[in-house]
C-alpha cells in the first residue's frame, strides 16, 4: 500500500489561475507513481470573509490530484501579524472533514509563512515544507513572521529549499533543528529542448516573468537601450508595471525593438527560447527562477543579476554571465558580449537537459520518506 500524502499550500493553480505554483503542481503529478495525495489549495482573499462568495475549479490535468479548495479569511498590509491565525483557523475547520475520506500519513506544506506555520499548527501527523522564495527573502526580515518561520521549521520533519542560497539563509536566520535540504526545480525537457539556431537577422533579448517591481524590468529596459539596433527585447508576462514600461520604452527611444508579448502558455515560452538569443534576468532577489533551469535546456544562454541561487546553476563562463543586482551599465555590458560572442548552445542544453522533474522527484521523494519514517 502506498504512503497517503496531503499537500497544502496556497501555490497550487486553478482554471482561473493556471499558472499558480506550477512548480508545485509538477513536483505532486510526478510523484504519483509513488504516493496517493490528496490538494487542499488554500485561497487567502478578503471575500472570505462572506460565505459562499467563490468558488474555484481545477485544471483538468490536476484532477487525479483531487484538488479540494479553501477559501481563507485575509486582511492585506496589516494582517502579518494575524493572518497566520486566521489561516490556522480555516485548517482547524477543514481538516476534520478531508480526513474523512483520506487519512493522510504525512504533510506537505508549501510557502513557510503562513501556509507552513498553521499547517505545522494544525495537524499531528509528520510535516515536511517547502521554501519557495520570497517566503524567506521577504519575511526573515520582519520579527513576527521571521518568529513564525522558525517555529514553523521547528515543528517539522524535514525543509525542502529551491536552492542553496535559501538554505542558507534559513540556517543563518536560526532554523532548525529539522534538516534544511536544497533540491533544484526541475524542467520538463518534452517541452524544453534546443532547436536549429535562430535565424532571423536581429540578434533577441528574452525576458520571461511576471511585471513586477522586485523582477526590475525597468533596470532590463534601461540596460538595453545601451544595445545596438537591431538588436529586440521580448518580453512575456503580465503584470501591473506594463503600461509604465511601455512608457518607458518609449521615453528611451527603443519601443520598436521592444515587444510586450503578455502570459504565455509553457510550450510558447519554449518556442520562444528556441528562438532567442539570449535570456535575461533583472531581478532584485529571487530563489532559483524555473526560467533559468528551461533556458539553459533549451540552450539558451543566460544573463542575470547576481541574486538568490541563479550562482548555483550559472556558474561557469560557458553558461552566461552574471552582473550585479541594480547595475545598468554591467547588465548592458553583458548582454553585448553576449550577442556578440555566441556561446555554445548544444553544450548548454546537454547541462540542461540532465536537470529533469524525475531527478527533482527522486530527491524529494526520499526525503519524504525519510520523514515518514522519522
């Protein structure tokens, strides 16, 4: 009989949101091979305060996943230091109920606060979380959810980090005593795999992300205004930084080179990787970007501020290059080395291709077990 595994988290999509911790979603479908698991998704939102007042349904892909989602009552800016509280409280009231009907063996919880600390709050059985980013960066720096953290961490078995630099900073912040394990994201390399070399006469630029402040799309742009015509910047996602952006590309000139292409479906995003030059980064921190991992299996070559774990897999020259974070003039520099000096695309998609979601999934599928077992 397979071990039973809850997965709680609110970084789990929906019809609504598919692209919401898809990292999550990937990890849970390759391990189904291995465990049973149940969803619980959870849905922070200030409409939670009504009954009834949302509903939210699966995608199709995930429905072997049983998926089953909680509104949670919310209050933004001022509620860090009860919002945990308020989520512990929508658990105590929800988990009687999944228990019914699948009696969980152990606990996956994903976002350390404040999904981690009720989860670890809420149930008696062995807890394994993940740390996903921003979840450390973020809120290390603030004392009750910092306090929150460790206590979360206390209480459980074992804490997955998307990279070194996370663990890192855990350690450093005092976690502990469950052991701080790094386990790389993987890529799906059937969707990310090089291709001929682009063959379109301008050299393209390709910045893959959500618009928003701490990716610093605005240092991107300012950066490739010091590249050569007729050199483009594409740029994929959404975000509330695009009509700004878009002002700004105009304010420097450069508006017919830059393309806004909006969300992009995984297999759009990988065509467009085939078809770049180069990926760029600008961000102020991160964990370890999935969008790294897809380039450089796509062969892609990477530029990015030196932040979070993007060190941990662009290490060498033969890879890309790495600049510091807010440096306009050393990001510019490298993006021209960079599409002046081609580098080794097949080299950097055989390094890519190795980083596969089953590695990801046997790593995490033994410290699960070893959780289990105590």
């Amino acid at each position: 009989m397979r071990p039973r595994l809850l997965f709680v988290s609110n970084l789990f999509p929906d019809a609504g949101e598919p692209y919401r911790g898809l990292d999550n979603v990937t990890l849970l479908h390759h391990l189904r091979d291995r465990w049973d698991i149940q969803v619980l998704a959870l849905r922070p939102s200030l409409k939670a305060w009504l009954r009834g007042s949302q509903s939210w349904r699966p995608r199709d892909m995930d429905l072997p996943l049983n998926p089953q989602y909680l509104p949670v009552r919310y209050v933004p800016k001022l509620g860090g230091v009860f919002n945990h509280r308020l989520m512990l409280a929508a658990l105590r009231q929800a988990l009687p109920e999944v228990k019914k009907s699948f009696a969980w063996d152990l606990v996956l919880a994903s976002w350390l606060f404040p999904d981690g600390w009720a989860v670890t709050q809420a149930v008696k059985e062995p807890c394994v979380l993940i740390a996903q980013g921003s979840d450390v960066h973020r809120y290390l720096g603030s004392k009750p959810r910092r306090k929150a953290i460790l206590e979360a961490v206390s209480r459980s078995r074992a804490v997955i980090t998307r990279s070194n630099s996370l663990a890192a900073l855990l350690t450093k912040a005092g976690a502990g005593p469950a052991p701080i394990q790094p386990v790389h994201n993987g890529v799906d390399v059937k969707i990310f795999h090089p291709g001929p070399p682009p063959a379109g006469p301008a050299k393209t630029v390709l910045f893959v992300g959500n618009l928003l402040p701490v990716k610093n799309p605005a240092l991107l742009l300012r950066a490739f205004a010091k590249v050569p015509a007729p050199a483009r910047l594409v740029l994929a996602g959404k975000g509330p930084l695009r009509d700004s952006l878009e002002a700004q590309a105009t304010e420097l000139g450069i508006s017919g080179r830059v393309q806004f292409l909006g969300p992009l479906l995984a297999l759009q995003i990988a065509a467009q990787m085939r078809e770049a030059d180069v990926l760029c980064m600008s961000s102020l921190n991160e964990g370890l970007p999935n969008v790294v991992i897809e380039a450089m299996a796509s062969g892609l070559p990477v530029v990015a501020t030196d932040v979070g774990g993007i060190h941990e897999v662009i290490d060498q020259p033969w890879k890309g290059a790495l600049v510091p974070s807010g440096n306009e003039s050393a990001l510019a520099a490298a993006l021209n080395e960079a599409l002046t000096k081609p580098l080794d695309r097949a080299r950097i998609a055989a390094y890519g291709q190795t980083l596969s979601w089953e590695r990801t999934a046997n790593a995490c599928d033994e410290i699960l077990r070893r959780a289990l077992k105590g």
